[in-house]
C-alpha cells in the first residue's frame, strides 16, 4: 500500500544531511522541479481556458523528482522515451516550454506541427525518441538505443519512463531482459505514481515491490522515495553511471499522483484522507523547506525565483493563444519521407473516379 | 412496449446487465471496467450489482486480457472482454486472430469461442494518432471472427445481446463520438436479424452504403440531398461480418448507383471491400463506378481542424452524389 511503500515524511526537512551545503545541486534542482510544477498548472489553465487539443492532458505534479532527479544525470546525446505524463520529463531535458504549450494547444509552432499534441511530444535535437499514449509503447525502443550506442561506440545511454501501470505490459519484461541479456547501457525508470487511472497498484499486481522483478532479470534495480529529489538524483546518478559502463538499470520513483488521470478525472474512487496525505509528499515543497533550512536560498529569493519561472509559463500560453492551427494540407505531410510522394488525398481520388466519361 | 430515452452508452450498459441477469456465466474483464465503471461509462455501477468475480479489474494487460477471455470462453464461461480502445487491438493480435479466429478450424471443429470483445474507436476527441483510429478492416480480413459496429441506440441494445449469444467470438466496435447520442427507443420491439443490414432510408436516385457514426453523416447528408431533388437509399450494415450483401445487392440493382462511406483509411479498407463486392456482383446494374469516401491514408493527428478533416463528413458524401449525378438532376 502507499502509506507503507514511503516514509513519512511530511512536513520534515533534511537539515543535517550528510554532505549539506557544499557542492549541493538542490538549487538546480528545485528551480527544474519549479518549472515543471507551474508549467503543469498552466496546462490546466490551458485546457480550462477551451486553447488545448482535447482532454487527454496528463499532468506530472507531485512526480516533478523523478524528471528532475533522473535527467539531472543525462548528457548530450543520450536518449530517452517517456509514457502519456512526460511533460515535465521533457522540460527537465531542456525542451522550451512554448513550443510544449503550443503542441499541447495543436497549433502549427508545437514541436509537432499539431500532429502530435500532449501525448506525442518528441523532439529528436534533445535525444527525445518520443512521448506515448500506448502503456509500455516506448519501453523497447530504449534497447535499441542501447545497441546503436554500443554499435557506434557513443557512450550514451537511454532511458525509458513509463508509470506503474506499464509494469502490466509484458514488454517491459521482454525489453529488460534483452538489455541484461546484451549488457546496454538501458535504464528503466518506473514512476510509481500508486495509480494507472482508478487502479491503485495493490489492486493491480500482487507484489508491488516493482524493484525485485527487475532484479530477477539481472539488472541493477532500486526503489526510491520521490519526495526526496537529492535522494532520486543520487539514485539515478548510481544506476545511469552503471547503465553507460554496461549495466542496465531500473529504478522505482515512488510518489502520488496529486490530481485526476487526465483533465476530466475527479479521482471519485480515491479517498480523501488518502489523497490529503499524497498531495503531503510535495517534492517540491519538500526541496523548497530543505533550501531555506540548510540557509542555501532565503525565502524571499525562492520567492523571487518563484514569480520569475510563473511569467516565464504565463507567456507559454498567451504564445498558444496567439498562434495558427496547422494548414490543412500539411496533414498529408510525414506520413512517408519528404522525398517521397505524400498520399494522395480522397478528394482527389473522388475528383478522377467522376471525371470520367 | 415502453419508449424510454436512452443514451447509447445506457443501451451498452443495459445490454450487459440483462445478459449478466439472464446467464449467471457472463463476466466482463478489462481495465477500468469495475470500480472505475470503464473509461467511456459503458460498465457504470455494474461492480455494484454483479460483484467483482464477475466485474472484472484487470492490469493494463491487452494481450492477456484477450487470451484470458479465449480460454474461460472454452471453458463454459461466456466473457466480455473490453479493450479501451480499439487502437490497442494490435497489441491483442495474436490473441485474437491466431487464437480465438483460428481454435475452432485448427482443431477441427471440437470447440468454438463464444466471446465478445468489446472496444471503441474513431474520431472526434482529439485523442491523437494513437486513440483514434478506425480499425475494424483488421477484424474484416481475419476469417473466423465476426464483426458489429451499432450506429444506433436501439442497435446498441439489441446487437450487443445477439452477440452474447453468438457461437463464435464478435469483435463488438463502438464509436467514441456516439455515447451521448440519445433516441428515444422501444426495446421490446422486435429487432431486426443478427447479419440483416437496416435501411434506414429509401430513394430513387442511389444507395449509401455505411456504418457506425458515418450512417448519421450520410443520413445527414441524404437531406440536403433531398432539398436538392436527389433521393438517396441509405443503408446501415450494422454487422460488417456476417454481411447482409444481399440486402445491398437489391437497392443497387434498383438505383445503379453506389456510394460506400467509411470512417476508415480508403486504402484496402471495408470500403475498399464493399465497393469491389458491388463491382463485382451488381456490374451490369451500375449506370457510374462505386464511389468511395474514406477516411484519407493518414494518421490522426491532435489537431482538432487536421482530425476533422481526415474523415468524411456530411459535406464531402453530399457533394460528392450531387457530383454522381450531376446533369441527371435540376442544378
Ligand atoms: C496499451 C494501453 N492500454 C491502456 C491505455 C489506457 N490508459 C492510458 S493511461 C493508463 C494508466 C496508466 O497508468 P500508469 O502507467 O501508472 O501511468 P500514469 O497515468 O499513472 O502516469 C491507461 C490504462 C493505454 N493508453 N494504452
Ligand atoms: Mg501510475
């Protein structure tokens, strides 16, 4: 259950941790978890406002260390696949949140044209091999990331990010397996959100100990609380360095998905208490407490920071606004090669069959 | 003998729940189909009134989702098993046509698999490349499985039912931009044949051969035909396998002149299908060539004008007659 699966830990701080202080990426880290956490939160002001392509808007907030922590490791031309919530995944690998926002909204300027939207967000420049609205989909394609990386010799690693619910897929098994099997640098990173829709995860495996399956494959695996990002990034940076020295890997991030499924989802089967106690286990205000206590940022410069990254997302959305849905023939365009002839359109094919004579 | 208003989605739902009254072997299994109530509401509340052994939750497990139901079909259950969306199918490909398609035949005619598989698909949500496709040419060209996609509430009602009671697995496809069409509907009345299209208009001029959400474009687009002189047949094939191609055969010997609309890519699709078979079978009764109007070779993007505009609506099928018999009626 969730109350078991994570410490306690509201409400505290990790003053006297070991290490506190020098070198200490938390700043950077809080500020990524910041951007995702507002950039989120204008999604859904995006879709209240009737500016997004459809509902099926998944939000990250309340797993903002499991992006942060996990590409806080990754370099320049490493590669990475992320489920149907991997907005923040994206941003913490540096996409520009406008282009997010406007393919979010399906207009021309999103990183997709308007093709993809929320769900298929992708962007090959920052090693984004794609978002995925098929549970598990993106899994595989991380092995062969790894054998091209090993092929040509990159030292890159790649890593797939899918939710709990992907641990039902039995690709993922095929794909672990294969990645020990052939050593790859692959890691599997399981954001363990303790939902996949109105599933808890009790009631979807019977071992939700995600880690020990990945550990029967032969992979180095872990579980982690995702309240703690220093603890997710210290994680990742073990099992990534691992995974490029040709141990593959698979962490668990645990953590509580605060809000519904998707933009319509009230959570009606969750229980309130419960739900109180999830939104308690705050990465970010977590980080935030954990800054100003250990004296690295004073609560005024977090304030600061804080309004800064909020009319950085603002202007995302009245980018959106202020941008044109895509032309209607560029739906013909990319479904093969540029150089290759695009379908030829039904009207046109009508147009031929009632020419003749 | 009552005319209540339902919704499709009430239809789906009470289909289900008369079958799980009647026979106490019918379970459903999928995700979210239980406390959840299921992605679109079909199994809304079912958990509460037939339990969790017979409102099953399962893991986000396609493939094994289906073959669960294969086996517990030949073993004296008789499953629904339910598919979020039919974009999933190829996911559950094996399952379906290697194993519930092929059990009967391989295995010389021992045992059948009384399933249902239901699902949805379609446009009209901007759910993106990926959740809303129009698969059902998969199901068509897979031998042994049979086919129904309702256009209707009634034949929501009434198609799911027969199915229930089918010999061999249906794959039962709904469409995601019908559930809250509502009708007013007398479900005592006797429904039409399991395999029997519905014509669900007649006119002189020419036959409209359709299904699913397209029967109301075209019904759609047979008015404004109307207005402008031209009678249009429209025909609901309700049950893509079995086919009632003789119900086709009649209005096309009569009219000679066809139309097939599809939500599906054009490309070896059911129109693509329909068309070769009225080619073929109703040759020296056509006045024109069968003319298709498809969904375009594409995928579905999230744009809400690029989605819309990959599919057939009212305009394109009116058009598209006025131009068949352009000459033939006063401009
Ligand atoms: C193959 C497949 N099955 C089902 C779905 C419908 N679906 C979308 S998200 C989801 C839950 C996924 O849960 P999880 O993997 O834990 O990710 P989370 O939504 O919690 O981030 C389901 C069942 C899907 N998109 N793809
Ligand atoms: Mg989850």
């Amino acid at each position: 259950m969730y109350e078991a699966d994570l410490r306690a830990t509201a409400g505290q701080t990790m003053a006297g941790r070991v290490g506190a202080g020098a070198n200490t990426r938390l700043p950077e880290l809080y500020r990524t978890m910041r951007r995702i956490r507002t950039f989120e939160e204008r999604v859904g002001e995006l879709f209240v406002r009737g500016q997004s392509a459809g509902s099926m808007l998944h939000l990250s907030i309340g797993e903002e260390s499991a992006a942060a922590g996990v590409c806080a490791h990754l370099r320049d031309g490493d590669s990475f696949t992320t489920h149907h919530r991997g907005h923040g995944i994206f941003l913490a690998r540096g996409a520009d949140p406008a282009r997010m926002m406007a393919e979010i909204g399906g207009k021309e300027a999103g990183y997709c044209h308007g093709k993809g939207g929320s769900m298929h967000i992708a962007d090959m420049g920052l090693g984004h091999l794609g978002a995925n609205a098929i549970v598990g989909g993106g899994i595989p394609a991380v092995v062969g990331a790894g054998l091209s990386a090993r092929h040509h010799k990159t030292g890159a690693v790649s890593v797939a990010f899918f939710g709990d619910g992907a641990t039902g897929q039995g690709i993922l098994y095929e794909s672990m397996n294969m990645a020990a099997l052939w050593g790859l640098p692959c890691v599997f990173v399981c954001i363990n959100n303790q939902y996949g829709m109105g599933t808890n995860i009790a009631q979807a495996t019977a071992n939700p100990n995600l880690h020990e399956r990945a550990a029967a494959f032969g992979l180095a695996a872990e579980t982690v609380d995702g309240l703690d990002v220093e603890a997710v990034a210290e994680a990742a940076e073990r099992l990534v360095e691992g995974a490029r020295a040709g141990k593959p890997a698979f962490l668990a991030v645990s953590c509580y998905r605060f809000y519904g499924h998707a933009r319509k989802d009230k959570s009606p089967y969750r229980d309130p208490v419960e739900e109180e106690a999830g939104r308690r286990q705050d990465p970010v205000a977590f980080a935030r407490a954990a800054l100003i206590d250990r004296g690295l940022e004073s609560e005024s410069e977090l304030d600061r920071l804080d309004t800064e990254i909020g009319s950085e997302m603002d202007a995302t959305i009245d980018f959106t606004v202020a941008q044109t849905e895509p032309p209607l023939a560029s739906m013909f365009r990319d479904v093969y090669a540029p150089e290759e002839p695009e379908p030829e359109p039904v009207r046109a094919r009508i147009d031929r069959v009632l020419a003749r004579d | 003998m009552a005319l209540q208003e339902l919704t499709y989605r009430d239809a789906l739902r009470k289909a289900l729940a008369d079958a799980m009254t009647e026979n106490p072997d019918v379970v459903i299994l999928g995700e979210e189909v239980g406390r959840y109530g299921g992605a679109y509401g079909v199994t809304k509340d079912l958990i509460k009134e037939f339990g969790a052994e017979r409102v099953i939750d399962t893991p986000i497990s396609e493939p094994a989702i289906v073959g669960a139901a294969v086996g517990a079909a030949m073993t004296g259950l008789r499953p629904v098993a339910e598919l979020m969306y039919v974009d999933f199918i190829g996911m559950t490909m094996d399952q379906l046509a290697n194993q519930a398609a092929k059990i009967r035949y391989m295995f010389g005619g021992q045992i059948g698999v009384p399933m249902v598989l239901r699902t949805q698909g379609g446009t009209g949500r901007s759910a993106g490349a990926q959740h809303s496709q129009s698969l059902e040419a998969y199901v068509m060209h897979t031998p042994g499985l049979r086919l129904a996609m309702p256009a209707t509430v009634a034949d929501a009602y009434h198609l799911l039912r027969m199915a229930l009671t089918k010999p061999d697995p249906v794959v039962f496809i709904e469409h995601k931009a019908l559930y809250t069409m509502k009708e007013s509907v007398d479900l005592d009345a006797e429904p039409l044949d399991w395999g029997k299209a519905a014509v669900r208009r007649e006119g002189r001029d020419l036959v409209i051969v359709t299904y699913s959400r397209q029967l109301h474009y075209c019904l759609e687009a047979a008015r404004t035909l109307s207005a402008r002189g031209i009678e249009a047949t429209v025909i609901d094939i309700r049950t893509l396998n079995p086919l009632d191609f003789d119900t086709i055969r009649a209005h096309v010997e009569r009219t000679g002149r066809a139309m097939v609309v599809s939500e599906g890519v054009m490309t070896a699709g059911v129109a693509a299908e329909l068309s070769a078979r009225i080619t073929e079978e109703c040759f020296d009764f056509l006045e024109d060539p069968v003319v298709r109007v498809a969904g375009e070779d594409i995928p579905i993007s999230v744009s809400t004008a690029l989605e819309a505009g990959s599919v057939p609506g009212p305009q394109l099928i009116a058009d598209t007659a006025l131009r068949m018999l352009a000459g033939r009626v006063p401009a």
